[in-house]
C-alpha cells in the first residue's frame, strides 16, 4: 500500500511539473511579434502617416515635426545625389518615424514613391543616409478565360483587369489575330502572373506566359519561350514553335476599329460625285484621337500635311517595303526619326479629304502601291531546329493547362500559385 501511496505522489508530481510547464509555453506565445515597417521596429517611434499637401516642401514637413532647419539643410545637403528633396510631390503618402520622448521630434522620414517603392530618409544617427526600400512582393500565378461578346477591352473589363494587360494581349497577337474581326462567341483563356504586395495591396502584372484565342473555331495558341539564350529575349510561337511576331503587324491601330474600305482600284467615291476613283489604300475607322502605330520599325521619310491626305506620316522600312498613314489629327514623329514596330506615330483624325475619321493605310512594295491583306509578308527569324525539342517539352504541360475544361463561361483568378517571393 505505501509502495503504491510513494508511485502515485510521483506521478502526480510530474503531473504538475508538465502542466507548469505548458503553463509557461502558453504564456510565451502569448508574447506578441515585434512589428517591423520598413526595416524599423514600430514600437520603439511614435508613427506619423500624413500625404504632402499642395505647396508644401521637405523643409516645411520637417518643421512640423521640429528638426530645426540647419539640421534640415544638412539633410537635403548630404543625400542630394540619392533623393532630391526639391522634388517631392503633392499627393504622395510619407512616413514620419519620431522619438517618443517629450520633443516628439523627427528621425526618419520615409517617401512612398509607388505601391512597391520607398525612400528612406534616416537621419537619427550623426550619419546621415537615404536609400530606396521596397515592399515584399510576392508573385503569383493566375488564370483566366472569357468570352468576346462585342471586343476584347470590353470582355477584359468584364474580367475585372486593367487596360495594361489588355493591352499586353493585344501586342502578343498583333500579328496573328485582326481584333476588328472578333466575333461574337470566339473566346480566350490565358495564363498570366500577378504581383501582390505585403499579400493583400495589387502591385501590377508581371508576364503572360501562354494563351490561347479561339476564333471562328480555330485555336491561336502564344507560349512566351526563350530561344535564343544569347540574345536573351523572350518571344511567343504557337504549338507548331512558329513565332507569332513577323516583320510587319496587321493593323496600325491596335484594337476598336473597324475596316470601313478596303483596297479597290475600281472603288465609287461619293466624295468624287460616286465616279470611280482607284482607293490605294485600306480604311481603319476609329474614335478621333485613337493611336496610330508604326507596323514595322523603319526611319520616317515624310511626316507634313498636305492636300487631301491631310496630316501624314509615311515610313520606309527597307529598299523593299515602305507604309504611309493618311487624315491624322495628329503627328507625333517628325522626318528622319527612327521608330520601332508599335510605337504610337501619330492618332485618328479627319483631316483632309474624308467623311468620317479614320486612318488611311497605304503599303508600298518596290515603289507601287499594293492591297497589304494580299501579301505574303515576311516572317521573323524562325526557331533553330535543334531548339524546337525542348520547347516542344516545356509547352506540353502549359498547353494542358490551358485545353483543360472549365464549367464557367467567365472565370478569374482560377489559380493562385506563388511562383516568386522577394
């Protein structure tokens, strides 16, 4: 009986030790995470969060939270090569860090320049120093489908993404697809990254790395795949690793727009009395303002107004092929001046003679006129046969990914896969 009086004491005090003992963890987790912001460990400041207002300048801020101003222009004075005080704008977001004490005065001043960015301005210590800081941003993986109902910008909208990836879109096939002739029904789905910063603000998107058009009942398929590792530039090819980019776009307008006439040398023109009259060009009508963009890189040989083309831009791209943009509202290069495929040359006007705006597109072969929906236009470098075996490879699962069936018509945000972390 004593023996068993003697074990049933100790277990009982060991009992009590464990339960001590979980006392104790409980009570250090119960101790709260120190919260850092910005590299600073918040508890030890008192937090000032305000927005520059108009007129008020780095000086005036610092003031206000009592740093004299000689301190203030030794400030400006030694981080002048990092951070131009004179430059801070009204409307941005800051961040005063200041001592605790009775003089509540300012140590760290801290400028939001964007969503992801910052500059910190310290100037606690007898060094002072400035430096750019940028929120963890973490990457993610989404997916998305819809269906075009009357255009692209407008499915998007419905999708709830900005015109920036609309945009992004647009240029990926713009050698593939004429967003004029979208059809009610045709549908798309791609696969696209999304920065998300401190896992809850938008920080913007990051590339779309495959897609897939379905119109009229055919798939256009875009893989972005790095082919040429020495060049290090990424481009979009199809299924068959045929790039999507060629040397010439199909359209000077990238989407919103309608072909209201066509290449006709036997063409009725009601501004001519309806006489026939040869129309060398192709007709893109869009809203006044509109932008007109360059369908392939090339030096400006003429860019003036005259008579009934209006305002014009006309670019020679090689000895062979040559483009010429009619009725602009406005020019927006000059002659002689080099642009690259896609940039903006000038918008949609209706100046010369024209019923209605649009931008007349001529295409020049060897000096002659030519209908560019007719011609065979050359294609980009095509992909190394040695290459096309590893491609092949990595688009097979990202190709899956987007044939995969998905119940709803309209979907977003199907996948949110964290594929980078910084």
């Amino acid at each position: 009986m004593k023996k068993i009086s003697f074990l049933f004491c100790i277990f009982f005090a060991f009992s009590a030790c464990k339960n001590e003992e979980k006392k104790k963890e409980s009570v250090l987790k119960l101790v709260p995470k120190p919260i850092y912001e910005y590299g600073y460990r918040i508890k030890d400041y008192k937090i000032v969060l305000d927005t520059i207002r108009s007129g008020e300048s780095f000086g005036v801020i610092l003031d206000r939270h009592h740093v004299e101003y000689p301190k203030i222009n030794e400030i400006a004075t030694s981080i002048k090569d990092v951070f131009d005080v004179r430059r801070v704008r009204a409307g941005k977001p800051y961040m005063i860090l200041s001592s605790k004490d009775s003089t509540e005065q300012a140590k760290v001043f801290i400028y939001k320049n964007d969503e992801i960015r910052a500059t910190v301005v310290d100037f606690q210590d007898s060094i002072i120093q400035a430096y750019p800081y940028f929120q963890p941003i973490k990457t993610v993986e989404k997916i998305v489908q819809g269906e075009i109902y009357s255009n692209l910008s407008n499915a998007m909208d419905s999708l709830h993404l900005l015109p920036n990836l609309t945009w992004r879109i647009a240029d990926i096939y713009a050698w593939t697809l004429d967003f004029g002739k979208l059809q009610k029904g045709d549908s798309f789905k791609f696969v696209f990254e999304e920065k998300i910063i401190n896992d809850s603000i938008f920080g913007g998107y990051g590339e779309v790395k495959s897609a897939v058009f379905n119109h009229v009942g055919q798939d256009f398929y875009a893989f972005r795949f790095l082919a040429d590792s020495i060049m290090n530039i990424h481009e979009y090819y199809d299924e068959n690793a045929k790039m999507l980019r060629s040397q010439f776009l199909k359209a000077p307008i990238k989407f919103q727009y309608r072909i209201s006439s066509r290449y006709n040398l036997r063409r009725r023109i009601a501004y001519y009395g309806n006489k026939i009259k040869p129309h060398k060009g192709t007709d893109f009508a869009a809203k006044v303002g509109t932008p007109i963009i360059a369908t392939a890189s090339g030096t400006v040989s003429e860019s003036e107004k005259r008579g009934g083309n209006g305002n014009y831009v006309k670019i020679k791209h090689n000895n062979t092929y040559a483009t010429q943009y009619l009725h602009m509202n406005k020019r927006k290069v000059r002659k002689g001046q080099y642009v690259k495929q896609g940039d903006v040359i000038g918008t949609v006007g209706m100046t010369g003679n024209t019923g209605g705006p649009h931008v007349c597109y001529r295409f020049w072969k060897y000096g002659k006129q030519v209908d560019p929906l007719r011609e065979k236009l050359p294609a980009a470098k095509p992909m190394k046969e040695n290459i096309k075996p590893s491609f092949f490879a990595f688009i097979k699962s990202l190709k899956g990914q987007l044939n995969q069936y998905q119940p709803q018509t309209i979907a977003s945000s199907v996948s949110t896969k964290v594929i980078a972390q910084k």
